[in-house]
C-alpha cells in the first residue's frame, strides 16, 4: 500500500471516523488541521485529503475501528511504512497483537514469526513475544531479515 492508496482510503472513509468519534464537522476539522470547507469537500467525495492530513488521520485516530478495518491494522504503521518503505527495530520496541487479525503466517521458526497483511500486503517479522522487529513490502527483503533472525536467536 502506497501513500496514494491510504490518502484515498482516509479520505473515502473520514466521515465515518468522525462520526464514530462523535465529532461535529468544526470539531474534527480543528483537529486535523483543516477548514470546515476542506472538510466537506472531502467527506462529500469532491476532493481528496492530502498525504499530510491522511497521515495526521492514522495518528490521531489510530484506534479508530473503522481505519484499522480499512487498512488492516495499526494505521500509524501502514503510514510509516508506506512513507519509509521499511521499519527496522531489531531491539523489538513495538509490541503487537502477534497477528489475530489482518495477519496471514507464512513461516515461523524458533520463536520468529514472518507474517503478511491480508489486506495491505506487506510483510512483518515479530519475536516470540508478538514485539515487531521489521516490516517492509519487499517479500525477499522480508523472508532476509526473518532468516537473518531465526539465526540470531540459535546464536544465543
């Protein structure tokens, strides 16, 4: 999932996000940053909301049930890795919910987990405590940095 592919979701799907959250139209448009009438633009489909606002969207609204449906999990996540193309933290930093849901498990050995989002597509590797260690769109990059893992843990 691209940055173009997330500024559409958030905005086909902004309405919802804010009625779900119980804000009038003033109130979310305070709160991202945007006029009453940029608002209305976008909620009735005449315009899109730019990457900066989709991506203040994810963060604000990240447990949002409507946006994590929509873009298959932690939407903080979705935009960080469609802004940096990969996300490495190999001290395991960011604890997740080990997959339940959006998450598919292409292979899993001591302890190491290579998953794929069903719904964005790209690939994760978590450590035996569900703790995210990388993710990346890149299968081969993803299924390196899983091997390279599972390696380090039978080194240890």
């Amino acid at each position: 999932m691209n940055k173009e592919a997330i500024t559409a979701i958030v905005s086909s799907k902004l309405k919802l996000i804010r009625t779900e959250r119980g804000y009038t139209q003033d109130k979310m448009a305070d709160v991202i940053g945007l006029s009453k009438k940029t608002l209305v633009q976008i909620e009735k489909e005449r315009s899109t909301a730019g990457w900066t606002t989709a991506a203040a969207v994810c963060a604000l609204f990240r447990n949002s049930d409507i946006l994590q449906s929509a873009l298959g999990g932690d939407p903080v996540e979705i935009a960080e890795l469609a802004a940096h193309k990969t996300i490495s933290r190999p001290n395991g930093q960011e604890k997740t919910m080990g997959g339940r849901v959006w998450w598919r498990e292409l292979d899993s050995q001591k302890g190491i987990r290579l998953q794929q989002n069903v719904i964005s597509g790209h690939y994760r590797v978590l450590d035996a405590e569900d703790y995210r260690l990388f993710s990346t769109y890149d299968a081969a990059e993803a299924e390196e940095h899983f091997q390279n893992h599972v390696k380090r843990t039978g080194d240890e």
